[in-house]
C-alpha cells in the first residue's frame, strides 16, 4: 500500500454537496495524496466526473427526514452501523484528514473521526449550515464556508474559503465588462440546477413590460423548465424579444462573460459563479429553502452592492422590471456592481480548502 498521505471526503445526497467535493479530490490528488469518497447511493449518481483514482465507497445512509415513521425508528440503528463501520474502515485505512461536506452520507465519517481524534473539517456551501454540518461545526477542528457570511453557532469560527467553481468560470474570472449602453445587451435568466417556475411566469412578461427604447436593445437567455418554454418563448415573441429559452444551458459561464445582467436563484454555486465572473444581479431566493438559506447565500453580494435581492413573496411584474431598468439605466451604478462583486469573490476557494487540509495534515498522529 502507498504511504502517501490519505484524505477520506464524506459528501453526500445532491450535486450541490458533491461538487465542491469533486474540486478538492481532483486538487489533493495533484498534490500526491490519495483520496477515498464516502457517499450514499443518491451521492454516487453525481461521482461520474470524478477521477478514476478516487476509491468510492458507499455507505447506506438514513435521514430522519424521510421514510416515515418506520424510518425515523431505524434511522438511529442506520446511523450506529454506519458509524461503525467507518470507523473499522478508519482502523484499516488510517485517514490522515477527513473533510465532510454535509449531507446525511457524511454523517458516519465525520463522527468515525470525531471518536477517533482524527483531524476533521466540514465545509458548507451554503450561509446557513446544513443539519448535519450543525451537528459537527463544535466538533470539527475548521469550518470551512463557501459563503459570507454564514450563521454559525456561539463560538465556532468559521474560514471563509468561498465555494469551488467549474474551470470555465474560472477562465472568465473577471471577464471585462461592456456597461449597459444603447446597443445590444444581453440577459441572463437561470433557476438553479433545475430551473425555477416563477422565473419563468415573471420574468418574461417584467422584460416585456420595459420602455421600448431599452426592450428593443435586449437579447435574453432563459432557462426555463420544459413546461413552462413556451408560454415563456411566446411571451419574449410578442413583445419582439430575442430570446434563446432552453432547460438547461451547458454554456453558462460564457454567456455570463458576455451577460449585461443576470437575475437567477441565489443557490450556492449560482451565486459563486456570479462573483467569480463579475456580474451585476437581481437574485430571487428560493423561499422553501431549508432555513431560508438562499436568502442567506444572497446576503454577502447584497451586502457589497453587487446584487439587488427580491423576496419571492415581492416578486411581480412591476418591482422585477423597474429594478432591471435601475441596473440597465444606470451604466456607472452597474460597473460598480461588478467590481463590488469580484471584491467579494474566492476564484481560489479550491486552493484555500488544501491548504486547510494541509495544515490539518500537520496533526494528524
Ligand atoms: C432548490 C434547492 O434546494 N437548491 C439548492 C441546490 O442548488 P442547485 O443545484 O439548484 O443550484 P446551485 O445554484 O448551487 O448550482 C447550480 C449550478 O448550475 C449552473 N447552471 C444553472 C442553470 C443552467 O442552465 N446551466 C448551468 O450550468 C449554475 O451556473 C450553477 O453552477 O444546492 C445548493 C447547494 O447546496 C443550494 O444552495 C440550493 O439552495
């Protein structure tokens, strides 16, 4: 067996868990260390980009949100076996640091380390901490966080390490920005990974409703459940809008490089990508988010005056147009946004969490 050094990442349930994770694999891997996943069945359907060499183990993982009340009886029993069994597995393999990125499948290796004094960190993406990573943040020596600021419990010190983003944002970090100006602009309308309904109820009919002058400047890409394309793509026609309506765009980091303006969910990657390209932002938080936590991830652009926020309950026609007139009226205001959003931006958040493994490195037994 190699005496390189082994880091075990526990991550689990849905993408957002898991590609933050992905990022710090491919990065400790360059740097010579071995790398082992811990996830549950659901985690493993997002492991395809994740490189060869990393050894994936599944764990059965048990949430006490779901199955019922039979499973909130056995849920405990499925967290002590899982727990025991990391544990033997820890025995065998002797991790020198384990990184949790929340989720219920990171719940066994992160207590597994706890018991046994491993040096341990947890990193959250988003700025209210996820059920699980509230159970380790005093019992984790780092809390690494992907946004500021995060809600943290009395006396836990959070790192703010920014979360990690794909490689075709970071080669438009700071893509330069062409102020909004009587010529063709460009808009950016994205729900998140699985688009957003209300998105595409006002969005079109606010762009559509705009002084004609600053309408017939516009170009608009909208991402747009299968659903609701039409009715949107039919409202953008009949104002004569130029709109590219899709479920999905596989070329989002460009097409903000090029955006005037992006009005999107403030999920944690969707706000990251935001910051690192630098651009001015109408952010609409999902408001069924657990512990409202898109209104948190929103707060730090907010904050910096990089972003306007409306509450989905404000959300209308009438307050989403006149507050994309503001940003595209105001040519000066909008260039402020973007610096005031790369100045809140952590293009190296992949690099700052290694360095908090390395140092954990340090005290590893
Ligand atoms: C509904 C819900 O609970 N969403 C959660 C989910 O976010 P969810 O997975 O919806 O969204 P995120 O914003 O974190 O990530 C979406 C990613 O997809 C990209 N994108 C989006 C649209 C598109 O057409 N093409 C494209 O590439 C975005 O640029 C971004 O990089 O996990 C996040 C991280 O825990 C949370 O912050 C969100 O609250």
């Amino acid at each position: 067996m190699s005496d390189a050094p082994l880091l075990v990442i526990a991550a689990g349930g849905t993408g957002g868990h898991m590609f933050p994770a992905q990022a710090l694999a491919e990065a400790m891997l360059a740097k010579g260390w071995r790398v082992k996943l811990s996830t549950d069945a659901r985690g493993a359907r997002y492991t395809g980009g994740f490189p060869h060499s990393v050894q994936i183990e599944q764990v059965k993982s048990a949430t006490f949100a779901r199955g019922g009340i039979a499973g909130k009886l056995t849920a405990p029993f499925k967290l002590a076996a899982g727990v025991l069994s990391a544990m033997m597995g820890f025995r065998r393999d002797r991790p020198t640091v384990v990184v949790g990125f929340g989720g219920y499948p990171s719940f066994p290796a992160i207590s597994a380390a706890y018991l046994m004094r491993l040096p341990r960190a947890i990193h959250e993406q988003n700025g209210v901490l996820g059920r699980v990573n509230q159970v380790f943040a005093k019992r984790v020596d780092t809390v690494a966080c992907g946004t500021w600021p995060t809600e943290l419990p009395e006396g836990v010190e959070g790192i703010f390490t920014g979360n990690p983003v794909r490689g075709a944002v970071l080669d438009r970090a700071e893509a330069p920005y062409i102020s909004p100006g009587d010529y063709p602009m460009s808009v950016v309308v994205i729900g998140g990974s699985q688009g957003a309904r209300i998105l595409s109820k006002v969005v079109p009919t606010a762009i559509a409703a705009l002084p004609e002058g600053l309408r017939a400047n516009l170009r608009v890409a909208h991402q747009a459940r299968d659903e609701d394309a039409v009715t949107a793509q039919q409202t953008y026609a009949e104002a004569g809008i130029d709109a590219d309506v899709q479920p999905f765009f596989q070329d989002v980091p460009a097409r903000f490089a090029e955006a005037q303006l992006v009005i999107s969910r403030a999920g944690a990657s969707s706000v990251a990508d935001i910051s690192v390209i630098g651009r001015p932002s109408i952010l609409i938080p999902f408001a069924a988010a657990t512990a409202d936590h898109q209104t948190a991830n929103a707060r730090g652009l907010v904050n910096a005056g990089a972003a306007i926020m409306i509450p989905e309950s404000q959300l209308t026609t009438d307050t989403l147009a006149a507050n994309v007139e503001t940003i595209l009226g105001n040519p000066d205001g909008a260039l402020q946004m973007v610096l005031a959003a790369l100045s809140v931006s952590r293009p190296d958040a992949t690099k700052r969490l290694v360095d908090i493994v390395e140092s954990l490195a340090k005290k590893s037994p």
